[in-house]
C-alpha cells in the first residue's frame, strides 16, 4: 500500500528503495499479531482508578514473585495473575520487565514443575511483545532456558516456547544470537518431526522466522 501510493523510501529508516523493490511477507510476525488478544475499545477507555488498581495489583504480585521463599501455589498464583494482566497493558509490561521479574520467571522455566513452568514462559512471551524487550530477554538467558524446553518439556510448553523465539526473532540481532546457540534450531527441526499439530506449527513459524537471516 505505501508503494502503490507512490513512495520510493523505507517507511522506518527513510532511506531510499531500489526501483523494484523484492517484498517478502513477513508470516512469523502475522501469526504473533494474529495470536494477539487485542484490547477492545470499551477496555482501552477504562476509567484511570481501575488502570491505577491493575498497576497497584501488578507491583503486589510483583513482590510475591520475586521474594526470597515463596512457596509455588503462591508463586504460580502470581504468575497466573501477571499472565492476564501483561496480555494487554504495555505499562505493566514495562513494570514487570523493569522491576526483576524476569530472572524469577526464569528460575521457574527451571523448576521442573510443568505449571510453573508454563505460566512462566506465558509470562515472558508477553513480555517479549514489547519490542524493547526482546533483546533484553534474551541477554538475560532466556533462550538457553527455550531450548531446554524444546527438548523435554510438556507439549504445551513446547508450543509456547516456540512461539517465544519467533516473537524474540523479530528483531534483527535476535536471529543471529539464537541461530548461532547451540541445538537452537535443531529443537525446533526436531519439534516439527514428532510435535503435535500445535508444536509443528509454532515450530515451523519460528524456523521460517529465523530461516530469513541467511546464515541460518
């Protein structure tokens, strides 16, 4: 549509495009959009009191999660909780990223515990559609954390996992971190032989999200 319009630069960077520019639809970041609950306008024109609750909300699950012994009901309460709240509202995302939680959700991916587990790669997917984020995830070890869940977690944590590299991947410098980890993408080929219809398809999306830098 920018093209048919007349426009001969990058709508981002402004730079100048060939004369026939060769477009390549970007599907790995179709299907994150289409797996997006999208906040309708009744919620989006909430009054600021319940925006002010939710954040309230979100800093008291927060410290739940992040305290020195929590047990796991109360961690995974949290979890749970964090989960519906950063779906849909940016600034908590923000907060949550910002405020440690992070390093939490992960010690729970390596718990061993399959709901903790799944709540907490929940987490950070949502998390990562933040774009500033990406790039912060994964520098604190998430992808090591992928990665052992591609291999030996339960099918639902393995389709979400999935799912985390191809939003992960969206940036540029993403690819190239997570192509060059080792088993990265031979979980993910693995997962698309012997997955459920479910983990093949995220699996194929995050290969065909990652397969667009050539060196992987």
């Amino acid at each position: 549509q920018w093209i048919d319009s007349g426009n001969r630069t990058c709508p981002i960077t402004k730079l100048p495009l060939s004369e026939n520019p060769s477009l390549i639809p970007n599907h790995a970041l179709r299907s994150l959009i289409s797996n997006f609950a999208h906040v309708s306008p009744k919620e989006s024109s909430r009054p600021r009191t319940q925006q002010e609750h939710s954040q309230s909300q979100s800093q008291a699950l927060i410290s739940t999660l992040v305290s020195r012994s929590p047990s796991n009901a109360s961690k995974l309460e949290s979890l749970s909780r964090l989960v519906r709240l950063t779906k849909r509202d940016s600034l908590i995302r923000r907060k949550v990223t910002e405020s440690g939680a992070v390093r939490a959700a992960l010690d729970c991916v390596d718990s061993g515990n399959q709901v903790l587990q799944e709540k907490s790669l929940s987490l950070l997917l949502n998390l990562s559609l933040e774009d500033d984020n990406k790039v912060g995830l994964v520098a604190d070890g998430v992808i090591r954390r992928i990665v052992a869940v591609l291999r030996v977690g339960s099918p639902d944590c393995k389709a979400i996992a999935a799912t985390l590299l191809t939003s992960l991947a969206v940036v540029e410098v993403n690819k190239a971190t997570i192509g060059s980890y080792p088993d990265a993408i031979s979980a993910l080929v693995y997962l698309l032989r012997v997955g459920n219809d479910r983990e093949r398809k995220e699996s194929a999306t995050a290969l065909y999200a990652l397969c667009s830098f050539p060196d992987n």
